[in-house]
C-alpha cells in the first residue's frame, strides 16, 4: 500500500518518513502543491525486488527476440568448480 504525504509536510518529519520506508513493505509517495507523486520512498528490499523484476522481464524481452546470450551449464560448471 502507498502512503502519500506532501513534500511540504515530508521535510518536517523526513527522518520518521524513511525510517518508516526502510523497515515496511509500502511504499510513501512524496506529493507536489498540485497533488502530482513527485518521488517516492521505499526500502532497499523493495528497490532490489523492482530491479530484479526488471531485469527479469528484460531478459524474457530478449529470449522472444531470440537475442538472449546463455552459458552452457558445463561451462559454468567449469569455471567455478574446475576441470574436475
């Protein structure tokens, strides 16, 4: 769930507002005088988590496209582990 505050009310409370966003799972929309979402808090987990979505679309984007790159599981296998 998104909270929504105003940037103008935001700056008198900030500290309280991130630390809110760092250890919850919503999110808190900072808004501008005409309401609009200016830019928004959210945790590290939560950034890392649309990150990876996106990178995971991206490359299901390139696999349809036939231009994903892959590695062959030996050649993992021997990069990491040698040539046992």
């Amino acid at each position: 769930m998104t909270e929504t505050v105003p940037i103008a009310e935001a700056g008198l409370d900030l500290g309280a507002l991130v630390s809110r966003a760092a250890h919850g799972d919503g999110r808190i929309a900072l808004t501008d005088p005409q309401g609009h979402t200016a830019a928004v808090l959210l945790s590290p987990g939560a950034l890392a988590d649309l990150e990876d979505g996106r990178a995971y679309a991206e490359y299901q984007a390139r696999r349809t496209a036939g231009t994903a790159e892959t590695v062959p599981h030996e050649s993992v296998r021997v990069r990491l582990l040698g040539d046992r």
